[in-house]
C-alpha cells in the first residue's frame, strides 16, 4: 500500500466505525504525541509511516462529528459524494485562485454558485465567493457593505481607509453570533459601531427598535446585520417586515445564515426565512447544514459592483480570466483552495428534494429529542425546537441546577454528544441537529443516552 492507500483506508475505517465508535474522544495529548517524534527528525520519514502515524496519533482525539450521534455546537458531517470530490480535490492539487491556474476550479466553482443560488431561492444574478467559514463569509460580505455605504456618501475605502471616513453604524440583532463582531474587528470599524437590537420576541428584531434606531442618525452610513436563525432559539428575523424599513433608510442589510439560510431550500420552512431574498447580502456555510466537508463557507451579495470593488486586485503577473470567473475577485484569499466544488457535489447528490428533505427531517429530529429529554424526571425544555436547534436544562431534586453534570455524564457514556451554554443566567444544554447521518434510531439513543445519565444524578 502506497501512503494515499493508507489515507483513504484510515478514513474508510474511522466512517465505518461512525455507528459504534463514542462519539467523544477519548484520548489526551501525550496518548496522541507517543505515535511522533517530539523534535523534527534529521531525516525524513518514509510516507507510507508518516501516514501510519498521523493516524495512530490522531485515533484517540477524533470527534464523531460526522456521525448520527453528535449535537453539541452546530455542525454536520460529509456527504459521501461532497466527501470523496474533497478529497480528489486534494489529489487534484489546484490553486483556485484564477482562472489562468486551474480552469476546472473556475468552470466547476460558477457552477456550485449558480446551483447554490438556485437552491437557496437568492437571486439568480447575486455575487458568491466561496471562503473557509461562516467568519470569512461575514468579513466578505461586510467589505462588500463597507465599500457600499461608504461610496453612497462619497468615500472610497479601498483607496482612502477608514483614517477619516464618515463613521459606519451597525444595527444589529443582539442575538447575533460573536463572528459578526470579529468581522468588524478585522474590517477596522471595531465593535463600538455595534448598535444591538431586541424586540418583543426574543432573538428579533422588533421593527419599531429598527425605525428608532434609524432615526437617530439617518444620513450615517449604515448596515443593518440580521438572523437566520440564532444559535440558541433558531429564531430568524421578520425580513419581510425588517429589509424594507432598513431599505427605505438607505442601509445595507446583512443576514447571518450560517445554518438558517438552507430553511429557503425547504418548501416546509421557507415561510420562516420569508423575505430574507431582499437583503444585500448573505452569509452561510457549507459545511454546517450543507454537509460538505471543512472548511467551506459562502458570501453572497445582491451588489456585484461593490463585492468585486472590496475584493479584487489587478496584478501585472496575473492573467485574467476573461469569460472565465477569476475567484480572486470575489474571495480575499490569493491561492486557495477549490472547496465550492464541495458544494457541487453536495447540491447534485442531494438534488432539490434531497436537500429539503435534509433540512426537514434535521428539525423534525431535534424536536424529537428535546420532546424525549424534556419529558424525563429532572429535565425541563426551555427552548422547544422551531428549527433544528433546542435547549433543556436539569435540576436534581433538590432544585440544584445539574446540567453540566448531566453533559459530561452524557458525554463520557459515548452514546452521543452534546454541549452546553449559558441562557439567562443558568446552564443550559443545547440541542442541535445538522447531520446528514442521524436517524430515528439515533435519535432513540440520544434520549436513552441522556435518561441513564440524568437518572444517575437526579
Ligand atoms: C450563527 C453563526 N454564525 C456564524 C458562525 C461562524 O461560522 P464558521 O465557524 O463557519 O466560521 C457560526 C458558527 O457556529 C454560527 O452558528
């Protein structure tokens, strides 16, 4: 066996040990680094061992993420077809950074963005870039705004910076995820342009907090950075009500859809992301909802002209792509690697029902474990599934709060994973499903799972 016939039997096993492995690791650092050499070794390895190594070492820390068991943080597994081009895309060895260096990365990426489009009901002639994360998506997304609102009052950032640019406001839902923060940061307009934004119902914005928050300064530059689902409730915005107020005060809308954007491609779910096609811009991931393996991200905006214009550089050793898509101009990584066609593979695998189909029965089981937990001696449901994301907590009979114990119990068992959080003061386990592997079955020792842990502490 040659070092690649290593690899791709290493990564067979550990997918077909999925449903029997624990999910959690089981390992600590020094179990892993006795399989390596602690110092750079003089001479190197032959590949084959190197291989046989790095597997051994990494056995005992590997997280069953990828499997039907795991629902702590927000995260799925690979999709067979998105998880095998992956790694022919990696024995490819393409720098997708032009045109002019790999035309197959160019052709098949405007597909997956074309596809993607389509699936997420986007309009059809939006910008896409395809980057590691949801993270990069929103500093994508956001430069793109930047660049918008600033050239609406005349200034031009890319050439000026922002040493003595009209200020940038940020209205933002308070729910939002702390990636949008770091975006700012790393934007340069820092987190004290952040206006947080509630309303009566928790985890939106209320449209009379967005009127008033507009009208204390209307002719600021400004974006407005709504949900698609937050990370605790899985509340979404009302779009259809929010993107026409910011709109008619001349702000850039931004959606965190990092998972919440696949509910569009659901005929089910779609009325909870109503409007939601009317912002300028979107920012999602492939490899929480989607399915596609690490690391896949994608920003998407409805202004070509100023995605381009935050992100594009001319070189004189650069060729350009002419009818070809150059991805340089949309992402702000130079070489890079060609992880849209992740998404093609797991756009044609699914096809339009296979992904609505994804999408519903991930929600429909995350409801059924919060059902089945919250329904156990010692457990209370604080936050009953609207999409695929949940909440319980467990109290012992004495009233103490017992989550974490709980968690770790859980955890330790193997079963299944989860993890927790802090809602309104106290500990709080969260549900969540994103995995194209889980099933009914799964879903069944995911509660049992939790019920002989509770039962042990109650
Ligand atoms: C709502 C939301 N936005 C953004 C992010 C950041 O995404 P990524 O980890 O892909 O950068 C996450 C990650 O969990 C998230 O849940």
């Amino acid at each position: 066996m040659d070092a690649i016939d290593i690899a791709v039997a290493e990564a067979r096993r550990f997918i077909a040990s999925l449903p029997t492995r624990p999910v959690g690791p089981r390992g600590d650092a020094a179990t892993m680094l006795a399989h390596l050499p602690a110092a750079l070794p003089v001479q190197g390895l032959p590949a084959t061992d190197v291989v046989r190594r790095i597997a051994a070492a990494a056995q005992p820390g590997l997280m069953a993420n990828a499997g039907g068991r795991f629902f702590a943080w927000v995260k799925g597994g690979a999709l067979p077809a998105s998880l095998a081009t992956d790694m022919m895309l990696t024995g490819w060895d393409q720098n997708a950074v032009l045109a002019a260096t790999s035309p197959a990365a160019s052709v098949l990426e405007s597909l997956a963005g074309t596809l993607l489009l389509e699936a997420l009901n986007l309009p059809r002639d939006a910008s896409f870039a395809f980057v590691t994360g949801c993270q990069m998506a929103h500093v994508t997304a956001l430069a793109a705004a930047r660049h918008a609102v600033l050239a609406r009052v005349g200034w031009d950032v890319e050439a000026h910076g922002l040493f003595g640019a009209p200020k940038i406001r940020v209205l933002a839902n308070a729910h939002r995820h702390g990636s949008v923060d770091r975006a700012l940061r790393f934007l340069g307009m820092g987190t004290d342009c952040l206006v947080p934004l509630g309303g009566p119902v928790p985890g939106r914005v209320g449209p009379d907090a967005l009127n008033a928050a507009l009208a204390m300064a209307p002719d600021a530059p400004t974006i407005v950075v709504l949900n698609a689902g937050d990370l605790n409730l899985g509340e979404s915005d009302d779009f259809s009500a929010l993107v026409p107020i910011a709109h008619a005060g001349n702000a850039w809308v931004h959606v965190d859809g990092a998972f919440g954007l696949w509910l569009a491609a659901s005929p089910r779910l779609r009325p909870l992301v109503a409007g939601i096609e009317a912002a300028d811009s979107w920012a999602t991931d492939g490899h929480k909802w989607l399915n596609t393996p690490y690391d896949c991200g994608i920003a998407m905006t409805r202004d070509p002209v100023a995605h381009r214009a935050a992100m594009t550089l001319a070189a004189s050793y650069l060729t350009a792509g002419g009818d070809l898509r150059d991805s340089m101009d949309w992402t702000p990584e130079w070489s890079r690697r060609a992880r849209g066609i992740t998404v093609l593979a797991a756009l044609l695998e699914l096809g339009r029902d296979g992904l609505a189909d994804l999408i519903e029965r991930c929600c429909d089981h995350a409801l059924a474990i919060h059902d089945g937990i919250a329904a156990l001696p010692g457990a209370t449901g604080i936050a009953r599934p609207i999409i695929n994301q949940g909440m319980v907590r467990f109290h012992d009979r004495g009233g103490a709060n017992i989550t974490d114990a709980v968690i770790a119990a859980t955890n330790a068992g193997g079963e299944a994973f989860f993890s927790g959080t802090l809602w309104q003061g106290e500990r709080t386990m969260r549900i969540s499903v994103c995995g194209w592997q889980t099933d009914a079955g799964d879903v069944a020792r995911a509660v049992a799972a939790v019920g002989a842990a509770l039962a042990g502490l109650y």
